[in-house]
C-alpha cells in the first residue's frame, strides 16, 4: 500500500510528465508556425503558453504543500527540491515556444531566403535531449547520458554551419537582413532549450546518485552514469 508521500510524489510526476509534453508540444508547433511562416498558428502557440505556466505553478505548489505536509527527507527530499527546478526548465522551453511564436508573428511582408533545414534540425535535438533527460529524471535511468555529449556536440556543428551560411548569404545580398536576424535568435532559442535539457539531465543524476555532476566533465573522465 502507498503511502501519502508516495502519492504526492506520484502526483507531482504526473504533472511533469503534463509539462514536458505540453512544453516540447508548443516548442515543435512554434518552429513549424515559423517554418511556414504561419501567423494564425503561431498566435494559437502563443496562447496555449498561458497553460504551461498555469501548470508549472500547480507544480510549485505541490512541491510546497508536500514539503510542509509530510516532511520528506533524504532522497525523497532532494527528489521533490529537484522537481521544482525543472518544472522551472521546463517552463522556460515554453516560454521559448512563445517566443519562437512572437518571431513569427513579425514576419508579416518578408520571406524565408532559404529552405529551413537547421531550424527544424536543431529544434528536434533539443526534444531528444529533453526525451533522455526527463526519462533519466522520472525513471531514475542514467543509461542513455552519454549521448547526450553526442548531441551537444552535433548541435555545436549545426549551429555554427547555420551561421557561416547566413553570413554568406549576407555577403551576397542586402534585402534579408531581418529574416536572417530571425534566424540567428530562434537558432539562439533552440540552443538554449536544449541547454536547460541538459541541466535536467544533471538534475537526474543527482536524484539518482546523491552527488552534483558535471556531464561533460563526467563524460570526458569516462564515469559511468549506468545503474549501479
């Protein structure tokens, strides 16, 4: 049989699990609003955004009331203060969402000088990563952190190509300087989601291993982050 906290646990879980989805689901549909360069959906992104931070504060206060209600200690502790944070992450991809949605929304009257490839591309990195990161969080499996230094390192490569592409277009023509500025922030938004993946990831293998880890550090070491 459960106990209370096990339930409220339970509970608070559920709710990341909401977050995640409802986080990685208007960070995808703002990068298609952009890609397409659809305003109408790009405004729907913007407003579904509300909810995100509605259930990120159903989160905080669940952590609180858990906290105060059952006193949780040791690893149970550390498990919900950690819970907090990255329902803070979490929000953060969204509130990226409505950006990537407001950018969008400014494009009115200019268009896309070139096939969106890295966009999309660097976008779908950063939902991997926030995939293997919220499953090392909820699921206490660290197995698959190492590739997470691959993915860095396959974002690196992108997002550098992308701007020495931009910077040649520049060179060449002198009617896409705004579209090309677009460019270079929702590149910026997309690095920065996956950015706060990562510090999920760190997060979990705290939770799991009691110790605060550097994953890059821990990866150029050769430490295994696998059951133990």
């Amino acid at each position: 049989m459960k106990t209370q906290l096990e339930f409220y646990i339970e509970e608070i879980e559920k709710r990341l699990e909401r977050l995640q989805e409802m986080s990685v689901s208007s960070f995808i549909k703002a990068m298609k609003a952009f890609e397409d360069l659809d305003r109408e959906s790009a405004a729907e992104v913007k407003e579904f955004t509300d909810d995100i931070e509605e259930l990120q504060h159903k989160i905080e206060g669940d952590v609180f009331e858990t906290i105060a209600r059952r006193q949780p200690v040791a690893k149970d502790l550390r498990k919900i203060a950690t819970y907090l944070q990255v329902s803070y992450h979490l929000y953060r991809i969204g509130r990226f969402a409505h950006k990537i949605a407001h950018v969008t929304s400014l494009s009115e009257g200019i268009e896309h000088f070139k096939k969106l490839e890295s966009l999309p591309y660097l976008a779908d990195l950063a939902r991997k990563t926030l995939d293997i990161s919220m499953k090392a969080l909820l699921k206490e499996d660290l197995s698959e952190l190492k590739k997470l230094e691959e993915m860095e390192a396959e974002s690196d490569k992108e997002t550098a190509e992308m701007f020495e592409e931009i910077a040649e277009y520049l060179r060449k023509r002198n009617d896409i300087t705004t579209m090309a500025l677009f460019y270079i922030i929702v590149g910026r938004y997309c690095e920065r989601a996956a950015d706060h993946a990562f510090e999920i990831a760190e997060s979990a293998a705290y939770v799991v291993t009691g110790k605060r880890m550097k994953l890059g550090i821990a990866y150029k070491k050769g430490e295994d982050f696998g059951p133990h």
